[in-house]
C-alpha cells in the first residue's frame, strides 16, 4: 500500500508539513496529483458535493478548476491530532467573466495509517473582491516560500 509521509501520529512540525504539501498540490490544479493523496475510498464534503472515492475527487476538481481561474492557495494549520488537522485557508481566482473572489474556508482532515487523507470535509465561503484587492500574487503554481502566510496578511 502506498504512503504518503509525514504519517500519523502528527506533531506540530509533522502537521505543518502537511498542510503545505497539500497547498502545494493544490496549486498544482491537477486532479491526478491532488487525488493520489487520499484514500481509494475517500469521503468528502465540499460545498454541495459529497464525493466518495478518488474518481468522484478528480471529477469535482477538474470542474473546480474549469470554472476558478487563476487560482492561488495560501492553507495554514489551526490545530491537530494524533490522525487529525485542521485546517484553514484563503484562496484567490476570477470567473470567466473576470469577476475576482477570495474563498475562505475551514477543513477537517483524517488520515489512515499510511498518511492517506481518508476523510476531508470543508466549508467554504466566497467573497467577491476588486483586481486591486488581490493579495495573492505569485507565477500560477507553488507558493513561493517568501510569499507571507495567511496570519502576515492578516487573513
């Protein structure tokens, strides 16, 4: 079975580790990499959706990033467990239209053994902003590390 280290049981450093290689694949905006970090039989709660498994995952990513362009993910971690994070985040894109929005959200992430995510349940909340409002301003892809967290942005 594959693992996907840090592995349970988290500490703060472990956790943290976490958080930003999920960020980091998130950034990615490719559904075949972000789905490779769960469970085969994955349980989720994303907005309306509720996806069971790692296809139901890629699916409601490749709609996701279909219609949230240019996106960018800033996740920071609020607490742990020994199999558990917790999670929030801010993330910026545009619709087709050119609207922009920053979505701010929680999530509660469980792990197996093997450091797979077996269950993710996220709230999430959309805020329309200006262009000039944008805070997060990077190339598309990962967060550079000099780039400020949520907390410096006071977010």
């Amino acid at each position: 079975m594959d693992t996907k280290p840090p592995l349970p049981p988290f500490t703060v450093e472990t956790a943290t580790h976490k958080v930003r290689l999920a960020e980091d694949a998130w950034n990615s905006r490719d559904p075949e990499r972000v789905s490779l970090v769960y469970t085969e039989d994955t349980q989720w709660r994303n907005r309306v959706e509720f996806p069971v498994g790692r296809e139901q995952v890629k699916a409601l990513l490749r709609r996701k990033w279909a219609r949230e362009l240019d996106y960018r993910l800033i996740k920071e971690l609020w607490a742990h467990t020994e199999h558990r994070i917790a999670v929030r985040f801010a993330y910026e894109w545009h619709d087709d239209s050119g609207h922009w929005y920053r979505s701010y959200g929680n999530e509660n992430w469980e792990f197996n053994a093997q450091g797979l995510m077996q269950r993710r349940f996220a709230c999430i909340n959309d805020l329309p902003i200006r262009a000039e409002d944008r805070l997060f301003h990077w190339p598309l892809g990962r967060r550079p590390d000099e780039h400020p967290s949520l907390s410096d942005l006071g977010l």
